[in-house]
C-alpha cells in the first residue's frame, strides 16, 4: 500500500540475488563438481564420473563418518542434560542475576574461537597441569596422554557448544508457566512425571532449536578434531580439508562436502518449515491487532 | 530446595568449566617458561615478541579491512532484507527467508567449500576481496535475524500517521525508519562485526597468499610458531573484549 510492487523488487533485489549468487549457485557447484573427473594438476577434469564418491565405500572413511555422527550426538546430549539445569538456574534467577549471567555466559566466547581451542590444548598437553593431576589421582598411566583422542575432541566440542544449547533453552523456559507443574503436582503426577510430560513438552521449541544449533555445527567441525584430535579424533571436515587442501582433488572433497550438505538438509527443511509456522502466529498477532 | 540448590552448583561448575582455559592463558601469558605447566618468573617478554611481530600487525591490519567492509554491506542489506521479509508476505519473500535462514545453520565448513569451488569455476583468484565477499555472505543472514527480531515490536501506524500528515518519503525514512530501528541496526552490526573478526574456517577456505587475517595467523602460530606469544595476544584481545562488551551493555541499558 506504500510502495510499489517496482519499489518492493528494488529492496528485495540487493540481498536476494547476494544470496543466489554467493550461497545458492556455490552450493550447486560442489553437488555438480561432486561428478566431476579430477584434473591431474588439482584443478576440475573434463567428463563425469562417479569417481569422486568412491571415498564413502572405504572402511577407512566410514569409520570417520561413523565418529563424526556419533560425536555430534553426545555432543548434543551432554549439552542439553549439562546446559538444562544452567538455563532453568537462570530463568528462575531475579532479573539481574539473570542479566549478569547471560554476560558471564557470553564473553568468554567473544575470544577467538582457535585461542580457545588452544587454550584447551595447553590444558590437556602432556607437561599440563591436568594431566599431572590425573597421573597423581592414579587415573592415567605416566605416558598417557589426554590430548589427540575421541574423548579429547568430546570435550572441547562440549565446551564450545554449550552455550549455543543454554540460550534457546533459557529463552524457552523463561516463557514457560511454572503453575503448570504445580497443577500437575496437585493433581497427583510425580516430579519425574511433570518433568518429562509438562516441563519437556512445554519448552520442546528451545530444546528443538539448541538440537540444531549444537548437532548440525559439530558435524562440519573442522579445527576442533584438527587441533586436539589427533589420527584417532579425525571427523568429516578433516576428511574434506585434506582433500581440498593435500591431496588436491575436488571432486572428491565435494563428494564429501555433498554428503554433508545432505545430512544438513534433512532437519533443516524441518527448521525451516517450523520458522514459517511462527511466523504465521507472529503475523496474526499483528493483524489482530490492526497492525498489518 | 533440593533441587535449587543442585541446578546452583551446576551453574557455578559450568562458570568454572567457562572460564578455565581463559584463565590458564591469562597466567601463562605473563610466564616466562616456554612450557605452560612450569612457573617460570613473571615476565613481559611474550608481549614485547608480539610488539615486534610484523605478520601479526600485517594480519590485524587485514582482519579490520574485512570486519569494517563486510560489516557495513550486510548492514545495508540486511536492513533492507529485514524491512521486506517483515512487511511483505508474498512467494518470492518466502524463498527469501529459506536463503536467509539456510546459511545460519549450515556448518561454516560447507559455505567455506562451496565458495572457494565457486570461486575457481569462475577463475577468479583468491585474494582479500573474496575473502570479504565470503563474510558479507554470512554476515548478511545474521543482520537480517537481528533487524527482523527488532521490527516484531514496530509500530507501522507510526508511518501511516506520518505519511497522513503530509510527510515525504525521505522524511519518513530520516526520522521515522532510522531511529527507530537504530538500536536493531547496531546489534545486528556488533553481531556481523564479532562473527566477521572470529571466523577462521570460511577465511581459510577463501583466502589467498598474503591476504591472511588475524585467525589465520594464530592458526599458523599454533600449528608451527610460538605459542606463548598466542597467549599474550589472546589476553590483549580478552581486554578488549570486556571494554566491548562493556560498552555494549552501556548501549543497550540505556535503551531499556
């Protein structure tokens, strides 16, 4: 009504065609690539082949894949049992506690991501001062060592994503009516009961979000195996880095790129589809008000 | 109470569990040992390497050019792609949003590789301008998210009045659009601004010979250079850090 339609295509234009050129077309080029024969001097071949998938069918990769999907879902649930109770702390906490935590929660995670994931490395080293507390506990043997294993990479992926997993869940419980499981209690359910059938099922958007943002991440981690992993912690985005940038084939590095961007599409349809659903509600609000 | 008193506990282990390797750095930073589990003296020598490192400043250098640039373009089209995501509903919007939402939850390793393969099928050679072009790209969703967060609480009858009483487009946009929506626009900035000076995956892949940033040159000092002088950086960049976020904080209870 205040503008337009040319006037709605010249706003819509700028970062719709960015989004086409710089997201949607690349994102296509790695699926097309994917079938493409490699070119000896690393670059694109001419002719199509399935060449560049015959990485999936070796042992040796599958054994990657099946760390990577397998630490992206422990990583996922460590967030969500460790980050529940820090989000129902916070959402429960006066105002300004709530504030105060929030910032606490957020700044160490304005430094660098790699001096981090460093700083974890110098923890973990052998000469640090973990494992000199360990080897004294009696927990590890004098040459173990805490660094470059499975269990390594867990944790710094636990760290780094833990916060992605508390906001969601602290937006989500904030909102959510405590009376609800008081109702509940009155009415004769157990605290495991209202937990499981009231609390969960109420605030099943911010878990549902902090799912996405802590599992589709961890699996295209790259630095964190890359810096703490080792030969033992080594997941897809490792696989895909080392054929980018070693072994100079990219058809075969798309090939795996493909596979991720499959196993990314799948919740993220979901995702968006559910955006779109509030989207509505928010929309009807807004009419319903006479905003709109 | 019980159970109070356990999500307490838990809270104040994850704090710890927060801020132990920052701390850690912070200390060794100041420790004249090369090694981090010996105590070594105190000492300021890891900052007077760091003074004297030109790849460093030379990468800070190149991290501000891209942070200030691709700062300020996504700012100018995330705005624009809040304000029609927000007002308009049609198909073409709708695609939109699917554009703008994709690229916040797809692993930067994925965005890194498709831009650097797009890059090469175009023959274009990798260099600071693509690397800027890459983070205009992701920055530009997180922009948008933030202006459409803003634009939920927007009065639209503000401008119906405005527009009523006889006011121009220019007018409207000056003294309507802009203040109003300042604060959104300034988050949705701060947010592109501390992604764009983080991100090292999406730099890595789309990065060419001496155009490294910041978290390029840490990565190479961690993988073959000396890492306490990481340290010493790391904790002038914790500093930093906390002036921002004070300031931030300034900002926005101010606007509250």
């Amino acid at each position: 009504m205040n503008f337009k339609r040319a006037n709605v295509l010249k706003l819509t234009i700028p970062s719709f065609l960015w989004l086409i050129i710089f997201f949607l077309i690349p994102t296509v080029i790695v699926v097309v690539i994917s079938f493409r024969n490699a070119d000896v001097s690393g670059g694109i071949g001419a002719g199509w082949s399935l060449h560049g998938f015959s990485d999936i069918m070796s042992v040796s990769f599958l054994v990657i894949l099946w760390r990577t999907v397998k630490l992206s879902l422990i990583t996922t649930i460590f967030c969500l049992v460790i980050g529940m109770p820090v989000a129902i702390y916070m959402a429960k906490a006066d105002e300004k506690i709530q504030n105060l935590l929030l910032l606490l929660i957020v700044i160490p995670f304005w430094t660098n991501f790699l001096i981090r994931v460093y700083a974890w490395k110098v923890i973990l080293h052998p000469e640090g001062l973990l494992k000199k507390l360990f080897f004294i506990a009696g927990m590890i043997p004098e040459n173990g060592t805490l660094l470059y294993n499975e269990s390594s990479v867990l944790l710094v992926l636990v760290y780094t994503y833990l916060p992605f997993a508390i906001l969601p869940l602290y937006t989500a419980i904030e909102k959510f009516d405590f009376k609800l499981i008081e109702a509940a209690r009155d009415l004769g359910s157990g605290p495991v009961y209202s937990f499981f059938r009231v609390f969960l099922p109420g605030i099943s958007q911010g878990i549902i979000s902090a799912v996405m943002v802590v599992f589709i991440p961890a699996l295209g981690s790259y630095v964190i195996p890359d810096m703490v992993g080792g030969p033992g912690g080594e997941m897809l985005g490792n696989k895909i880095a080392q054929r980018v940038f070693i072994d100079r084939n990219l058809p075969k590095g798309s090939a795996l790129a493909t596979l991720l961007i499959l196993a990314v599409i799948l919740p993220g349809i979901i995702r968006v589809f559910m955006k779109r659903t509030n989207f509505k509600t928010v929309l009807f609000r807004q009419k319903k008000s006479g905003a709109v | 109470m019980k159970k109070n008193k356990f999500i307490f506990i838990v809270t104040i282990l994850v704090l710890m569990f927060f801020y132990l390797p920052i701390i850690v750095l912070v200390v060794n930073s100041f420790n004249s040992s090369r090694f981090g589990s010996v105590w070594g003296g105190f000492s300021f020598k890891w900052y007077e390497k760091l003074f004297s490192d030109r790849n460093i400043w030379q990468s800070v250098k190149n991290t501000l050019i891209v942070a200030g640039v691709s700062t300020s373009v996504s700012m100018v089209l995330g705005t624009l792609s809040g304000y029609v995501l927000f007002r308009y509903k049609t198909g073409i919007q709708k695609a939109h949003n699917v554009l703008i939402t994709i690229p916040l939850i797809i692993p930067d390793i994925l965005m890194g590789m498709s831009l650097l393969l797009f890059f090469i099928a175009l023959k274009i050679k990798l260099s600071l301008f693509t690397v800027v072009l890459g983070h205009i790209t992701f920055c530009l969703s997180y922009v948008t998210v933030t202006v459409l967060a803003r634009l939920q609480d927007f009065d639209f009858n503000i401008v119906e009045a405005a527009q009523d009483l006889g006011a121009s487009a220019g007018d409207i946009l000056k003294k309507i659009y802009l203040p109003l929506l300042a604060p959104g626009l300034i988050s949705g900035g701060m947010l592109a601004l501390t992604l764009s000076l983080d991100d090292f995956i999406i730099t890595f892949f789309t990065a060419g010979p001496g155009s490294s940033t910041l978290p390029l040159q840490i990565y190479s000092m961690i993988k073959f250079g000396t890492p306490p002088v990481i340290n010493a950086l790391s904790t002038l960049f914790l500093l930093i850090t906390f002036l921002i976020a004070l300031i931030y904080q300034r900002i926005n209870t101010r606007r509250t």
